[in-house]
C-alpha cells in the first residue's frame, strides 16, 4: 500500500487510516459529522496527494487529450479548469478528472484508484500524437483547504497571487512558503470556498504544518476521507464508483456539462454511444432525502408500493440538513422532487421522499 508524503504526520496526529485507491490514508481525526461541520462553518485541512496528477505537453496536447477526453479542451480558456470524463467505446466512464488549460500544457487531475488505468488509456492512445506524458503524482503532493476562512487563512502564505483574484474553477502560479511557481487552483469537492496547492512531495510536511500554525486561531482542523464523502454527496457531486463507474455513464448522471457533442471539438472515444444514450436515456440520478433511523447504502432498491423504481448509489447522514441523504438511479418517470418512494433496508421498509440536487450550495464568488 502506497503512503502520502504526508503519513507520518497523519499517524502523528491519531488519525484512523485505512486504505483507498491502493493508498494508506486517513479517514477521521475525530468524529466525521464534527468535521464535516468544521468545513461548513470554518475551514479543513485535506491531504489530497493519493490524487493522480498528470502533465500532458509537446503541440499535439490540447489535440490528444480532445480525443480521449468528453469536455471540449480547446475552448478552455488559459488559466481555466473543467470537469471532463475518459470514456470507453461503449460511453461508460473509465474515470472523471479536471482539466487545467495552461499555455504549453494541459494537466490533469485524476482518481487515485484509477491512476494507473488512466495512464496507461493515455499512453495507449497517444500514438501519432506529438505529446509528452508525465506522472507527477510521486513528485508532487497535494494539499486542500476547503471552507469559509480559507481565502483569509492563506493569503498571508502567498506571495505574487492574490487568492480574491482567482475565480472559481481557475488556476494560477505564486511563491508559496517562500517556493516559487507554485501551482495553486480553486475548484474544491465539499460545496465551499477552498484552494487546492501543489508543492514538491518533500517540502509537502512543512506547509502542511505552516497551514495548520495560519490557521488555528480560525479554528482550521485535519479533516479526513470521510466527512469529504459527505461534503462531496451534500453538494451534488459524483464520485467515481459510485454515481459513475464501467455501468453508469456521465449522460443519466447528470453530467452533460462535462460532455461537448460540438461538432468542432471532432471525434472523441465514447462520443457515438454517449450521443445515443442522450437521445433515448433509459434513467437518471436523483437525490433522496429520509428521516428514518437508517442511511441509504449503495445498493439498497427503491420502492412505490410493490413495484421496484431504481436503487440507491450513495448514501449519508448529512450534518448540514439533519436528515439522511442520497443519490439514487430512478427510472425516467419517477424521482421528482417532493415525490414519495421507501427504501428496502434489507428486508424492511423506510419512507422516503425525492428531492432535487444538490443538498447543499453555497454562493462562490
């Protein structure tokens, strides 16, 4: 099991660690709905460095990740991000990843799990292109701080970028802890304001630790995989294997703004299959919200009287809304908000009501 240049710390401080993606990570410091209030109201450290982080350069880049990729990289403007899927033949995702438009790149932000499949999808698919494909997942780690006092926390951190400049889903380069050109974004997986920094794996324990000094006095905690799961489900957002995977594509989930059907964008692996199932859906994802005593599991099937409409894909107590939620496939006539359906929990039945997504959402500047 591979380790974050972050692990001694982690384990420093009481983290429980379990593996994920083929990583040793920690999945809580303390109580997981405490932390995932910590985000909401203040701010959370995340060690993200399990991420893949691929640089793709040489003339052929934006070319060669347009035609793997379902999001139109060319009309990415510079210093912008997307949202963007790999896709098999038959439409369904290998994974979902962000893409970074620089001037004499384009780089990419993948799954931990998925690290190695989208590497070698990449290289396998590269031939005749003039691109060079580098892992910098090893040489890089990746921290995160997500929450309303992030910006704040910062600032002082950084030197030749200001944080208030940098719109949502864009990236930019400053000194950081005195390292120049340093890459930091502004996309974030929890709903909040947060800053994602890219540092060399073997200063990554110092700006950790320097993070966590700037931020103490604003109540800034260690937050694990765990409340991230429930950040990322409250505010609307897919996790692969779970409201995507090799049998659920981006179309029924809702993800079409990461996909571009436009005709100059030309051909793209997955296209023709996403384009039929765009015409002739079969069903959709939607969100569920229950009170009952027991949370929706992946998995579980979904209920109107005794016919069967669809089955849960993640599930959650939510902090921030007090109730149960979850994201469920339903078939297309069914999962309207405000529509009632019952969970099948093993055996039992528990009430249950549609409702749209996301859970949670808050104004970004």
């Amino acid at each position: 099991m591979k380790q974050t240049p972050l692990y001694g710390i982690h384990t420093q401080l009481g983290a429980k660690m379990v593996e994920f993606g083929g990583w040793h990570m920690p999945v809580q410091y303390g109580p997981i709905l405490d932390e995932v209030k910590t985000v909401r109201s203040k701010a959370g450290l995340f060690d993200l460095s399990h991420m893949g982080r691929v640089r793709i350069t040489g003339k052929d880049a934006v070319r060669f990740v347009d035609s793997i990729a379902t999001n139109h990289v060319a009309k990415i403007p510079l210093g912008s991000i997307r949202y963007s899927l790999f896709c098999r033949a038959d439409g369904n995702p290998i994974d979902d990843l962000l893409v970074y438009r620089g001037p004499d790149e384009v780089y990419l932000v993948v799954n931990a799990s998925n690290t190695a499949v989208d590497l070698a999808w990449m290289r396998e698919h590269s031939r005749g292109f003039d691109v060079h494909i580098d892992d910098q997942t090893d040489a890089f780690a990746m921290i995160a701080l997500q929450g309303q006092v992030a910006e704040s926390v910062l600032q002082p951190l950084w030197e030749g970028i200001e944080l208030a400049k940098l719109g949502y889903y864009k990236f930019g380069f400053g000194t950081f802890l005195g390292m120049p050109n340093i890459r930091v974004s502004r996309t974030g997986y929890t709903g909040e304001q947060g800053f994602e920094i890219y540092i060399p794996a073997d200063s990554a324990a110092r700006c950790w630790s320097a993070v966590m000094e700037a931020g103490k006095g604003a109540g800034v905690l260690p937050i694990g995989l765990g409340a991230h799961d429930t950040l990322r489900l409250e505010a609307g957002m897919p996790l692969y294997g779970h409201e995507i995977d090799a049998t659920h594509n981006p179309v029924e989930a809702g993800l079409n703004f990461g996909v571009s059907f436009a005709p100059e964008k030309g051909e793209w692996i997955g296209k023709s299959a996403l384009q039929a199932v765009a015409a002739a859906p079969r069903r959709h994802l939607v969100g569920i919200q229950t009170p009952g005593p027991r949370v929706p599991r992946q998995g579980y099937k979904l209920f109107q009287g005794e016919r069967e409409i669809g089955y849960v894909v993640s599930g959650s107590v939510s902090p921030t809304l007090d109730t149960n939620i979850g994201t469920a496939y339903t078939e297309l006539a069914c999962g309207k908000p405000g529509e009632a359906c019952e969970i099948d929990l093993k055996g039992k039945r528990q009430p249950a009501r549609f409702c749209a997504l996301p859970f949670f959402s808050r104004t970004r500047k």
